[in-house]
C-alpha cells in the first residue's frame, strides 16, 4: 500500500450472516492523507455498514470480500448519540481522556483545549448524564480524536447538531485534515459536513454509483440520489420578530404562554410563548441544550412527574388550560412524539405496537370485542397514513430508524389529538423519509390541526413552518 | 408539500438561558467528586467487612458494621442518606419478614426453649437466635454494598479493580454491571413517560403492573443493543489494546492507604482464626437473648 492512501477499498464487499443479499458489493474507494470523503445515499443502501467495514466493526457478523487495507489507526463514531458514550465514565472530563487512560498513559490531556476544538468547554466538569444529544456526539467525538487516529469514520455526525456546531465541527474536521488526518462521513442528507468534503461519493442498493464535487451538488442531483438537501442561507430565520406579525391569541389552537422550566435554581429556558392556528405548523429551533425537547416536554406535561423539575406559564389548547393536568389527560388534545423511539416500543411487530399503544376507553365487557375491531380500524388508518402497511407484520426493532419514528407518529394519530408535538422528527431521514413525514404533516393539517416541531433544518422549519420559535 | 415563502412571524420569541454554573447542568449540581479514600481501599474495605460479617459468629459484628455504614452514609457527600435508607429498608424488610416466620416460628429441633406457643408455630429462644443473627448479617452486607455502590460510578469500580491486579474482564463486567442500574433507571422512567403520552395513567400502580410486561420487554432489548454499541463504543476508545490501562480518574492515595489496604485483610483474617479457634469470644446471638431476658 503506497503512502497516499489511507484507506483503500477494492471490490469490497459485504453480507450479513443469514442474508442471501450482499449489503455491500464492489466497493472501490480510496482517501488519503488529508483527505474528507462523504459517502451518501437513502436508508438502506448501506451507508452504516460501509462505516462498519471502514472501521474493521463488522469482524464476525458476516462474510467480507474483496481488499480492505487501512494504513494507521481508525476511530469510529456512530450514528445514534445515545451509543457514542462508553457508560464506563460519569463525567464529561473522563470520557474525553478515556483513549489516553485505556491505552496506559497517565499523562495529562488538555481536555478544555479538545473541548474548544468543538466549541464546548461549557461542558468541561458536567455530568454525562445531562447533555443533549448534540453535545454528547460532540464530545465522543472529542474523545476519539485523542487517540490521534489516521483515519475518522463518522456516520451521520451532523445529526442531532444545531448550524453554529456543524460548522465548529467543520472547521475541527479541516483542522485535523490539514494535520495529515483522513475522514470518511456518510448519511442520508447532505448538509454543511458533507459540503465541506472535498469529494462526494453516492451509494444505492450497496454499490457506489457516482461521485461530485460538492459545489456541483444541487436539489435535483441529489434528490435523484435519494439524498435530502438541508443546506440553502436560512439567515432570515435569525431576524428580529417582524411587528404586528403575531397570532391573535382567539386565532390560536395551540397557545402557549410564558411557559418556562427550572431546575433546582437553574433556568432552562426563559418564559417562551409558541402559538399555532388550526393548520399551521410552528418550529422551534435553537442550539444543542437549549431546552428545546424540555419545552415539548412540559407543554405535553412530562415534567410533571419529575420532582427535579419545575414549570411555569399557562398551555391551553383551543380554550382549555391544561396546565394543571397529568400528562395522560393531556392526551386528549396532544399527541407528543419524543426523539427517542425506542423509548415507546416494545411489541413483537409494528401492528401489535399500535395495538397496544393506546388504552382502551372505559367500557363495559359486552363492548370490548367492539373496541377491539374499532382500534385494528384505526391501526390499519394509520399504518396507511404513515406507509408503514408493508412493515405491519416486522419487529420495530427491525425498521429503519425513520421508520421506527413513523411508528410512534402513528401511535401519536391514534390519539386522534389537536395538536402534534414532534420532537426532531427529521433525525437521519433520506429524501423519502422527509417525504413521508411532510405528507404526514401536511394531512394533519390539512383537517385542522396544529403541528409543532422541534429541529435542526432550518430549512426544513423555513419550508413548512408558518412561525418558528427560536431558543437561545 | 409545497415550497413556499416564509410566511407569518419568523421569529416568535427570543432569549437567552441563565449559563449553567460549573458541574452543574440543566439545574441538577453534579455530584462531587472528591473522596478521601481510593476506590481499591474501598472494595478492600467493602470484602473485609463481609468476611467479618460471616466470619464471626456473633450479631454485635453486623450491629456494629450497620451502625458504621449510617454514620458513612450520613456523612459522605457521594451517597444521599435517604436514597441508602430507601434501598436498606426495601431489601432488608421483606427479609426480615421471611426469617421471622421461617426460624422464628418454625425453627426445627426437640430440646427447644419456648417463649410463645400457638399450634404448630412456637417462638423460641434458638429460633430467635438464628432468626436474628441471620437478618443482621443480610442487613449488614446490603447496607455496606449500598454503600459502595451508591457512593461510586463504573470509573470508580473500574479503577479499584485495576489498583487491585484483577483481570482487566472482571474489571470491565463489573464496571457494565454498575452502569447497567442508571441505565435501566433512565429506560423505565422514559418507557413510562412515553406511556403517559398515550393515555396511561402511570401514576397508578395496577396500571404500571399492567404495562409491565411490554415494559420490561422493551428494556431487555433496548438494553441488550445499549450494551453491545457501548463495548463496540468502548473498543473504539482503544478498550484491549493495552494489557493495563491507566486508572480512569485520579483518585487520592497515599502510604496510608497502602498500609490499610494491607492492614484490613491481615486484621480480619487475624480476627476471624482468633474467633474460630475460641481465643477470641464475641456474644453469639443466644446469649444476648439470655442477657436480655435477665
């Protein structure tokens, strides 16, 4: 292997155990020293598996063909915050130094110089246990880039990353670039990361089918690719409030007022007030931390239950204040979806969850036959309304994360609420995964309903948001 | 759905939050650090009391082990008193529940001392004294454990063993054992707030025990993925390369400390022969009986 290749895939491919179909086949790649490559293409076309491969993870799940042959040390950050931390430390401090302290040294790393890399020595000293997503990703990644490694693997890095850290990120990334280091990223969106490439490759169905520079990228190029565009110049987003421009309050259906969180003596975010008319749908966006899925949260009542927490403020859905109600009375108006799915699932197949989503109303024996059918009829409306029919009959567990989120959607609709809270729903969606969620908005609204997101496209909230809230 | 201009108010609100103080976060104060004894001390501490627990037959050793750990817990700014208390009391009641019945109103024998009779079930001096010295003995080891584990983390753990020269695989499954009761901790508390979010009133108890299956179906698997992505998680940290790893955090040692993670083993198993081999006598539980009843 010559010294300008880092990593060199020829023919490369791979099969899971069990599967008659090769999840990746004749895979030819090469990056060298100083060099980003981004890999895109939709769910299912083996972008994670590629990263896996990259990243020698997929050892004993299958069967590799072709020549892998990586020059130097490879690190690996995976998709899903929630599994980038190691659970071995408590501390944000610890888990950055953890490469060094598991490779024998005991010398001492400047852990707020990595952290500033990234922009986030606020987190220097805090708990692990109470950073958001976005700040957590960031910090695993901080912590792989101790280790000084020759080659980064990053599946999806941007994901649960508000504008200002993608472009920390990005500058972090050129840095360690410019020191020699090489970068392989792969998603399903092309986003700031993914621009900064110096090449970009697409992936369908396991091959590689095209590259571009990523100047050349527009909507039609990569939407014939299956890839959703997040980037366009979303600075109007960030203008002052226009005056006048406001709701009426007798207009609303959703209207929240003066609703903010504490913890112990610590402001999560100040009084806030989010409204949305019958139809419209509001975004709230604002950076990793913020309290964007808190506010979710307490406008659903979650909170309520959390000794730790304290709200404020009034919630009230076409008249009704529901400040003073459990969150399962709440249900009656608002159908919360959480970022994280896995949360919510827990039966043998898609359409079993959905079954069993919802209690039944009270009722007597005689009529529980009745309800029963009444709620298959709904099952089948909303697995329908979802595109989920094809995957009623397969463990949750095995749909694709998008898909995954469509479920719990789904379990939201049979509420059959006024107003729809989604938290993050464009995490890691290709373009007919942002499809499908659109149409699902948009059906929603279109019968008088309210939606309220919270996310990181700023063009996405431009797109369909008639409002949006921003958190500082 | 339709491109369109930005329509309405763009911006609705704006702000900006108070910065969380230093170690604190989203308003809940990280848990201080700082410890007077290393984590190695501890579990060395933490054996020896159980081998002097179990290896003195007498319940003025688990007494005294008790009435030390409280003094700990209400001291220590790691454990919170009232979550130890919490724990104690839910493990050692039942327990003392089950003794009582079983040696203390059934305990088997013929030349038997009888306090209180009533058909089959007869309290008994020997039944009392095995009744007791037994709970004290459970109450004891949950008590110290509680201690240890609430006032330490996988890192703590981990670098104890370490200190300790174990193998780096019992380390490490011991490490994942401790992570493993917040995880679960975090996954019940969002499982059941995500049923609340569909109609469940969760705040009662015959709902919570019906959802329980699913619940606890989800978890098993949700755990069993967390845990494989956190050991390939770990691998990427450079987990196996290095035959000893350096201890996770620094912790505070000292030629003391050497001296009491000798000195406690050697005393204990210098207490516990002198005990068995009758030059030692501590009260066994009868004979406290005895005293008591004058």
């Amino acid at each position: 292997m010559d010294d300008t290749v880092v990593l060199s895939l020829a023919r490369a491919g791979f099969a899971f155990h069990g599967s008659e179909t090769q999840t990746l086949a004749e895979i030819d790649l090469r990056i060298g020293p100083g060099e980003m490559i981004a890999v895109l293409g939709p769910q299912g076309s083996g972008t994670s598996t590629l990263c896996r491969l990259a990243a020698g993870l997929l050892g004993d799940r299958g069967a590799v063909s072709g020549a892998i042959t990586v020059r130097g040390s490879v690190a690996m950050l995976g998709d899903d915050p929630e599994a980038q931390l190691t659970g071995m430390t408590s501390y944000v401090d610890d888990e950055v130094s953890l490469p060094a302290r598991l490779a024998g040294s005991t010398r001492p790393v400047d852990i707020g110089a990595v952290l500033d890399t990234f922009g986030m020595q606020r987190l220097l000293g805090r708990r692990l246990d109470t950073l958001s997503g976005g700040e957590r990703q960031l910090v695993a990644l901080a912590s792989l880039m101790t280790g000084e490694p020759a080659l980064l693997v990053l599946d999806q890095p941007a994901l649960s990353l508000d504008p200002d850290a993608r472009m920390l990120l990005v500058r972090a990334l050129r840095s360690f670039c410019d020191a020699g280091g090489s970068v392989l990223l792969t998603g399903h969106q092309h986003d700031d990361l993914t621009a900064a490439a110096d090449r970009v490759a697409f992936v369908r169905g396991g091959r590689l089918v095209g590259s571009a520079r990523p100047a050349e990228l527009t909507d039609e190029a990569l939407g014939v690719r299956g890839v959703w565009n997040t980037l366009s110049d979303a600075a109007h987003l960030l203008a002052p409030p226009l005056p006048g421009a406001h709701v009426n309050a007798s207009e609303a259906l959703l209207d929240v007022r003066g609703l903010s969180v504490r913890r112990a003596t610590t402001e999560i975010f100040p009084p806030l007030d989010v409204r949305a008319a019958p139809g419209e749908v509001a975004a709230i966006v604002g950076p990793n931390g913020s309290g964007k899925s808190t506010l979710l949260r307490a406008v659903a009542g979650l909170l309520e239950v959390d000794a730790t927490a304290g709200t404020a403020g009034s919630v009230r859905v076409g008249g009704t204040e529901l400040v003073r109600m459990p969150a399962h009375q709440r249900t009656r108006w608002l159908g919360w979806v959480g970022q994280d799915p896995g949360a919510q699932l827990s039966a043998a197949t898609a359409q079993t969850e959905l079954e069993r989503a919802l209690p039944l109303p009270p009722h007597r024996r005689r009529d529980r036959a009745r309800l029963r059918e009444e709620r298959a009829t709904d099952v089948a409306g909303v697995l329908a309304q979802t595109g989920l029919v094809e995957q009623a009959a397969e463990h949750p567990y095995d749909l694709a994360p998008a898909q995954r989120k469509d479920l719990v959607i789904a379990s939201a609709l049979l509420l059959r609420p006024e107003v729809v809270l989604l938290d993050e729903p464009t995490l890691g969606r290709d373009l007919a995964g942002m499809r499908r969620l659109e149409r699902v908005i948009r059906d929603f609204t279109a019968s008088g309903g309210a939606v309220v997101v919270t996310t990181h496209d700023l063009r996405w909230a431009a797109r369909i948001a008639a409002r949006v809230v921003r958190i500082r | 759905m339709e491109d369109r201009p930005f329509a309405g108010d763009p911006v609705v609100n704006t702000g900006s939050a108070a910065p969380a103080p230093t170690g604190a976060a989203n308003g809940r104060p990280a848990i201080h650090r700082p410890s007077i004894l290393h984590p190695a001390t501890e579990l060395v501490l933490l054996v020896c009391a159980l081998v002097l627990t179990y290896g003195i037959p007498s319940p003025l050793v688990p007494a005294a082990l008790l009435v030390a750990a409280t003094a700990v817990a209400a001291g220590s700014p790691r454990v919170r008193l009232g979550r130890w208390c919490a724990t104690v009391a839910v493990l050692a009641v039942p327990m003392l529940i089950m003794v009582g019945l079983v040696q203390g109103l059934f305990y088997p024998g013929d030349d038997l001392e009888v306090l209180w009779q009533w058909g089959a079930a007869a309290v008994t001096v020997e039944g009392l004294s095995v009744a007791l010295q037994l709970w004290l003995r459970v109450v004891a080891m949950i008590a110290v454990c509680a201690l240890f584990a609430f006032g330490s983390d996988s890192a703590r753990t981990f670098d104890g063993m370490i200190r300790l020269h174990l193998p780096l695989g019992i380390a490490y499954v011991c490490a994942t054992a401790l992570s493993l009761v917040p995880l679960l901790r975090d996954q019940v508390t969002r499982a059941l707030a995500a049923r609340s979010a569909r109609g469940w009133n969760t705040g009662r108890l015959a709902t919570r025990v019906r959802l329980m299956p699913g619940i606890i179906a989800g978890l098993v698997t949700a755990s069993l993925v967390q845990l494989d992505q956190r050991h390939d998680t770990l691998e990427q940290r450079g987990f196996g390369r290095s035959p000893r790893p350096a201890e996770l955090q620094d912790h505070p040692d000292g030629v003391a400390q050497r001296v009491l993670r000798w000195g406690a083993p050697v005393v204990t198993v210098l207490l516990v022969t002198l005990t068995l081999g009758g030059v030692l006598h501590l009260p066994t539980a009868s004979e406290l009986l005895e005293v008591l009843r004058g």
